[in-house]
C-alpha cells in the first residue's frame, strides 16, 4: 500500500466518520467506493445505518457488514451470483479475524473510538480486496 493511499484512508475516515455523521459500515462503503470506483447507492448507504455494531449492540462490527456490503453491490455490479463471492467473503472474513481477532463489534471496539480502527481495517481490506477482485 502507498503512502498516498494511507493518506487518502485517513482523509476519507476523517472526513466521513470522525466529522461527517457516518457510522462504521457507512464509512467504509463509502471509502471502498471511491477507491474501487464502484457507486454504491444512497438506499444501500442508508441500509448500513441500522447495521449491527451500530446502536451499541455489539454484534457483528459495522467495519465488517461495510466491507461485506461493499463486496456484494461490487459483486452485483459485475453480474455475479453470491455463490460466486461467496468463497471471496469467507476468506476475507477468516483474514480479518486472523488480523484484528474477533469479528465482533464488543471485542474491536476500542475505548478512544473507532476512527484509528476503521484506518487500520481499511488499510488491511483495500489491499486483500484488490489482489481478489480483478480490478
């Protein structure tokens, strides 16, 4: 990864969570949809609102719904059936919980917020992401 991207992943996750009103999953849908250049609608970012993590329940971290989202709108796009991304959505999964150590919102999220978490998840995802989507 290039230090002009780190530098974007910052900027964007300022920008979008840390200032703007966007919470885990709506940020990094809207990150990955600039750095892979794939639209990803409003209806679909208004989705990730309620996704959980979000509202302190805990689950499923919002990092993770976001990147998994992002996976199926790209996976839509391109015209694949969700048995072709599954494979791609099970490893990623495996990686990051091999990376960060949990999946799950109450075990990532740190004290301080999750703003340094989101640029260091983006930072492991955008990389694995182009090395599997041929883009």
């Amino acid at each position: 990864m290039t230090n002009n991207m780190e530098a974007l992943i910052k900027q964007r996750v300022a920008a979008y969570f840390i200032s703007g009103d966007n919470n885990c999953a709506m940020t990094v849908l809207r990150v990955l949809a600039e750095v892979f250049d794939t639209p990803v609608a409003q209806p679909v970012i208004d989705a990730a609102q309620c996704m959980p993590g979000a509202g302190g329940v805990e689950h499923l971290c919002g990092l993770v719904s976001g990147v998994l989202m992002f996976v199926g709108v790209w996976g839509g796009q391109q015209g694949l059936h969700r048995q072709k991304l599954r494979p791609l959505t099970v490893n990623l999964s495996q990686a990051i919980q091999e990376r960060f150590g949990s999946l799950m919102c109450r075990d990532l999220r740190p004290a301080e917020g999750c703003g340094p978490l989101a640029v260091a998840f983006l930072t492991f995802v955008i990389p694995y992401l182009e090395s599997r989507l041929n883009v």
